[in-house]
C-alpha cells in the first residue's frame, strides 16, 4: 500500500465524503490511551480482543468502541480543553459541534469502564485532562467501519482507580506495556501507526501539550493518506 500526506483540513472533509461513497458508512466511535509513567518509563493500556469478535479479532488494541446516543447524557466533571475542542470541530462534518465533541470523549470513557473496569473512584471524569491526539476511518471492505478519534489521558491525572482494572468480554489479557517495546504483539496497523504517533508527541515534549498536532488517517482512491488536524 503506498501513502501520502496532506497539509490541510479541507482533505479530511474529502475523506468523509469518499468513505461514504465507499459502501458501509462509518460509525462514530473513540478510543483512550491510558499512559502510566509512574515507572522509569512510560506504559500504554492494551487488551487483546477475542477470536469471536467480527471486527478486528484476536489482536491487542487500545479500549474503546462505537459513540452510543446515551453518551450525550453521560456526566462530567469538567469540560474538554478548548484547544482539544478546536481541533475535534476543525476535523469534523458540518454536523460536529461541542455536544457532539463531548459525547465522543465520554465514549471513550464509557468504553474504558466496560472494557476494563477502570473508572473515577470519586465522581464524574474531568474531561479537561484529555488530550486528542489521532484520527482514523476504517478502511473500506471491512464488514464494519468506524471513524475513531483517539484519546489520551495520563494516569496520574486521572483519579482512576486501578485496583478495579479487570479483564471483560470485550477485551481479555489487559497490559501495561512499555510504549517503546510492542513489537512482539499482534498489533493492528493503525493501533502500530497512532502509537508512533504518541511516541513522537512524547518525545518533543512529554507533557504533551493539549493543542498538540493531530493527524487523522484515511483511505482516499487506493492510497493510505496523512492529513494534518
């Protein structure tokens, strides 16, 4: 597969328009990268999805999952940071606005909790301390497709309470892993791509700002394209 990259947001309009000729329209959904550097370095949550599941089987992911309507609903602490804001509107549709920005946070979120148990032990989530670092639409001739933003969080900043950390039916054989070392799981390429993402953010700085730069990864007439949010 070759690829490609484009500078401006106006490719990643064109890409929602191809993915919607391309057959199955895709779904909303939202990851989170939950980063532990309490150690000598930092550590990514993963979870190895199972062999009955349609969509991406047996092959070690972030948690996460399709927005569902109720997410609108769902409670928080804080808000999203605006500059995260900013940058979920300039890479949507027309139809993205901040309720919708938020609802796919707390999808993220939500996803999180089922998938692994982990969730706030005093509260609601503050969403203020999540940054929004990819984008990527599912590929056409996949028997589903999603358009996922992806989330980061550090675990530090958080107040999850890891004593509940369990695996579910989504997700079984939950790691800690050492974002320099993944090279011996089966990962997916996109999962591989956005990880050489977050280290490259880390490296320039580890704090990693919030308005941060984000790409969003789609298919476009056969080619792999990079286009920058």
């Amino acid at each position: 597969m070759t690829s490609s990259e484009e500078e401006h947001v106006p490719s990643a309009m064109d890409a929602l328009k191809h993915a919607r000729i391309a057959g199955v329209k895709p779904k909303d959904a939202a990851s989170l990268i939950l980063i532990d550097r309490s150690g000598g370095g930092p550590r990514v949550l993963v979870g190895k999805r199972g062999s009955a599941h349609v969509f991406m089987p047996d092959v070690y992911v972030f948690p996460g999952g399709r927005r569902d309507p109720k997410d609108y609903a769902l409670p928080f602490a804080a808000d999203l940071d605006p500059q995260v804001t900013e940058k979920l509107l300039a890479g949507g549709s027309a139809r993205m606005g901040h309720s919708r920005a938020r609802a796919l946070a707390l999808t993220a979120l939500r996803e999180l909790r089922e998938e692994t148990g982990l969730s706030i032990a005093d509260g609601a989530p503050n969403l203020s301390r999540l940054r929004y670092v990819a984008r990527a639409i599912t590929p056409p001739g996949n028997v589903r497709r999603f358009d996922t933003r992806f989330f980061l969080a550090f675990l530090d900043e958080t107040g999850f309470d890891v004593n509940h950390l369990t695996d579910s039916n989504e997700l079984q054989d939950l790691r800690w892993l050492d974002i320099q070392g993944l090279s011996s799981l089966k990962l997916p390429a996109i999962t591989k791509t956005v990880l050489e993402d977050v280290r490259g953010l880390m490296d320039t700085d580890p704090a990693l700002p919030f308005g941060s730069p984000v790409n969003f990864y789609f298919m476009r007439r056969g080619q792999f394209v990079r286009s920058r949010l």
